[in-house]
C-alpha cells in the first residue's frame, strides 16, 4: 500500500512536466494573445487537477495491470507446454501459434468496435454520404480492418519478417486504392486509422508484441517487439477505403438497374 | 464545494465511458483463460488493483480534459482561426501539436517500454537516468514532429494545398528512410505514427482544423478539416527514425 502511495506520487510529479506545455501554451495564448480572463477559473483548476491526477493514476495502472496483462497472454500462449502435447517434438512453426492469431483478431475486434470515437465518425460519415455508407458497416469496416492489421501484425513477429517489407505493401495498396475510392471518404478513411487506437488498446498491443518477441525462440523483443500499432493504424484505412469503393459499386448497380427498369 | 460536488456528479458518464474501454479487453482475456489456456493469471490481486486505478485514472483524465484543457483549447482554436495575425495562428498550432502530444498517456507509456527494452538489448545505458534521456528524446522527437505536421496541415487548409499529394510524399520520405535507419528503432518509430493522435491530440487539433475550414469560403469543414490527423501520424515516423539514426546510428 505504502509502495502503491509512494509509485503515485512519483509519478504525480513526473505528470506536471508532462502537462506544463499544453496548459502553459493555452493559458499563454488566453492571457497574453487573445488578452481575454477565463470565466470560471475555479472549476478549470479543478479540471487540471482532475486531469494530472487522472493521468497519474493511468501510468501506475499501466503498469500494474495491462502491461503485465499483455505479458502474461503472451507468454501463455507462446509456451511450448501450451502449444504441444506431452512427448511432441517442438518446431516453432508460424503455424503452430494458431491461438496467438486468435487472440490477436479478438482482441483487435472488441476493443475497436464499441470504440465511442469511432461510433461518432461512423455517424457523420453516414450523414455526408447521404446514406450511401451506413455507420454499421463502416464500424465493422474499421473493426475488421483493426482485428486483420493486428493478426497481421502477430504473425510477422512469430515469423520474424522485416516490418518495412509489409507496410510498404499496404502503403502501395491505400494508395492505389485512394485513386479509385469516392473522394469525400478519403480523409475519413485516413482518420479512421488514428482514432480507433485507443489509450488502452495501445499499451496492450505493445505488451502483447514484446512478449511475444521475448518468448518465442529466435526473436528479439527489441528489432521485433514493436508495430503491432502500426498494423492496428495501416489496415483501418484499406478496409474502409475497400467498404466505400463496394458501397459506390453498388450504389452504381442499383442506379443502372433503376434506369433499366 | 458546489463545483466539486457537480464535478463528481460529473464523474459517472467518463467512469461508465472508462469501463466500456476495458470491458471488451476483460471479456477476450477471462474467455481466453478459462476456455483456452486454462490457466490462473499470476498476481491477480495487484492486477486488479491496477485496473482499478487505470479505471478511475481515464475517468478523471477525460473528465477533466472535457471541463477545463478542452473548452478553453476549442475558443483559442475558433479565435485564431476567425481572426487575428496569421504568425500568432500557427505559432499556437506548432505549440498545440507540441503540448498535447508531451501529455498524450500512451505516447509516455510507449517511450518508457522501449527505453527498458533498449537498455535490455544494451543499447542504452541500463540505469534510470539513460532511460529517462531515451524515453524523453523520443517523446520530444514525437512532439516537434507532430508540431511541424499540425503547422503544415495549417498552411494547406490556408493555401489549399492538396492532401493527397502531401500524404504521398510522406509515405515515399518514410519508405526511403527506412532502409538507413537503425533497424532497433524502426518498430518503434512506424508505432509513434498511430500513438500521437489520442485522447487529447485529436479532440483539440480537430477543433482547430474544422474551425479553419469554415472559417475559410469554399472550404469543406469534412475535406479540409480532417487532414492534419493524417499528417500528425506521417512526420513521428520520420523523426523517430532520425533521432535513431542520432542516438543509436
């Protein structure tokens, strides 16, 4: 308990650093600049005291939960007692991590899909399309997109392959892609790669990734630990790029069959 | 006293919005160790500790944010993007980008991680000081670039410069420089990109560019307000691989 006080007020100063540029540049912009008093002053000290509070006690519970959290699934279900059977000879095959692709589309899904940022971009997205992009499908476009980057991103670290060779791929493919799909979803589809990563899901992946690394033999958690997060942000953008050019072809197919009709 | 008593009362939505964020995580992981792996999580109770404190922590966090940094940083954001000197406008959004990308909880978490995963492969020197010069460089790197991103995402909303050509050049910058850089900071780095643009980066630059792009005649809000997210997570990538080609190189 004791320790738990002491780690809180550690980091409790370490977070006023953190915050003292981004409250120095508005107060400096409200009070010099723009030459404006903040009404309300009383509840926006309590409102930046709520928020350094609250960011401390993030970093402690980071650290105590989903950093060991995303360590120990790792670890369990990269451990050769878990992957084969009594007497079995362990390969170390990409194929025998089967549970770690599944966890890894589970976890990608289910943090991203309830995900409030993203319901609020699905929502406006079905507004300026005119209904032709319905929010439904462009959440599950996104969560799909995250679960397979994610997936992706597990089995490049089980088979040790270079990072650079896949994200220049899907780099080549969202741009190809981006020449074809309707233009008013081109910014949101980019969008959509940075909101769905949520505080949480981050250093999760990161946990999950330099486990993975640190347990499976022959990878090295620091040249293959991290990137998860950069799946997590690249596929989004190629599955609602895909979901929009499909809602176009569609909206073009029904059009044509009006006409024929 | 009233105000705290309204702000605790205030508490319950960002609570409830806290555990939606951890519910799916819990649910995958409890179906996952009774079904699949069957086995006990080691040190439980501590871990249920911690998830309380993230719980209350992301509670706060957003709570506060949303009654103090995000109101005053959404009226300087219309107020500088109606009106006043052009020089004053992207000053505040250099130092936008910079301020809440320092305070961004995931870039903090994710530059302290890879400093102990370097100190272990010895990269870095292994006591908490070298850590701590590591963590902070990359942060800083984060920080300037996502600084110099929101201030050309500025410009292009002003000059109506297009996006896609500026979103290419950034993929060609990255692809070229990978290969030069060092291959222990590359994981890293193609990360940086998707953990700039959280909790406090998005609402506040959003803000700026959707109040800039109906500031401006002819402009799409939607089009033209959207882009400086995509450029904030293309310039980390680059700087990260440049301060590894610093420090590491």
């Amino acid at each position: 308990m004791i320790a738990l006080l002491l780690d809180v007020f550690d980091t409790f100063r370490n977070t006023l650093d953190d915050l003292a540029p981004i409250i120095g540049t508005l107060f400096f912009f409200q009070y010099v600049v723009l030459k404006q008093p903040l009404i309300n002053l009383d509840r926006i000290l309590i409102g930046l005291f709520m928020v350094a509070l609250g960011l401390t006690l993030f970093l402690v519970g980071l650290e105590k939960a989903i950093f060991p959290l995303g360590d120990t699934m790792a670890r369990q279900l990269t451990d050769p007692a878990f992957l084969y059977a009594a007497g079995q000879i362990p390969t170390y095959l990409w194929q025998d991590y089967f549970w770690v692709y599944v966890f890894a589309f589970s976890i990608g899904f289910s943090t991203t899909v309830a995900e409030p940022a993203l319901i609020a971009v699905a929502l406006k997205a079905e507004d300026i399309s005119g209904g032709a992009i319905s929010a439904f499908g462009l959440r599950m476009a996104v969560a799909m997109g995250v679960a397979i980057g994610v997936t992706i991103g597990c089995f490049r670290i089980v088979s040790g392959t270079s990072l650079w060779m896949y994200i220049v791929v899907a780099y080549v493919v969202v741009l190809l892609q981006t020449l074809r799909a309707p233009k008013i979803m081109i910014p949101l589809a980019f969008d959509s790669g940075g909101v769905t990563t949520s505080t949480v899901t981050v250093p999760l992946l990161a946990a999950l990734g330099l486990g993975l690394a640190s347990t499976i033999p022959g990878r090295s958690p620091v040249l293959d630990g991290f990137g998860l997060i950069a799946f997590a942000s690249v596929f989004p953008i190629m599955t609602v790029l895909a979901y929009s050019q499909f809602s176009a072809w569609q909206e073009r197919q029904s059009n044509k069959q009006d006409k024929e009709g | 006293m009233n105000s705290i008593l309204v702000s605790l009362h205030q508490m319950v939505r960002p609570l409830l919005g806290a555990l939606r964020d951890l519910t799916p995580i819990l649910i995958v992981i409890v179906v996952f160790q009774t079904l699949v792996l069957q086995q006990p999580i080691p040190d439980l109770g501590s871990m249920m500790v911690g998830f309380l404190c993230v719980l209350i922590g992301l509670a706060l966090f957003v709570q506060g944010l949303e009654s103090a940094l995000f109101p005053i940083g959404e009226n300087l954001a219309h107020a500088f993007a109606n009106k006043g000197s052009v020089a004053w406008l992207l000053l505040f959004a250099v130092l936008l980008g910079f301020g809440t990308t320092i305070a961004e909880p995931a870039l903090i978490a994710i530059a302290a991680k890879a400093a102990d995963v370097a100190a272990a492969a010895s990269l870095i020197g292994s006591d908490a000081a070298a850590r701590e010069e590591y963590a902070d460089g990359l942060r800083l790197s984060v920080a300037v670039s996502v600084g110099l991103a929101i201030l050309i995402g500025v410009l292009r909303i002003l000059r109506g410069w297009p996006l896609p050509y500026l979103i290419i050049s950034g993929y060609l910058l990255i692809e070229f420089m990978t290969p030069f850089a060092p291959p222990e900071i590359i994981g890293i780095a193609y990360d940086a990109g998707g953990v700039t643009t959280s909790t406090i980066t998005v609402p506040l630059v959003a803000a700026l560019g959707v109040g800039l792009a109906s500031s401006i005649q002819g402009r799409n809000p939607v089009l033209d307000g959207f882009g400086l997210i995509a450029l904030a997570s293309l310039l980390p990538m680059v700087f990260v691989m440049a301060y590894g080609l610093m420090v590491l190189g």
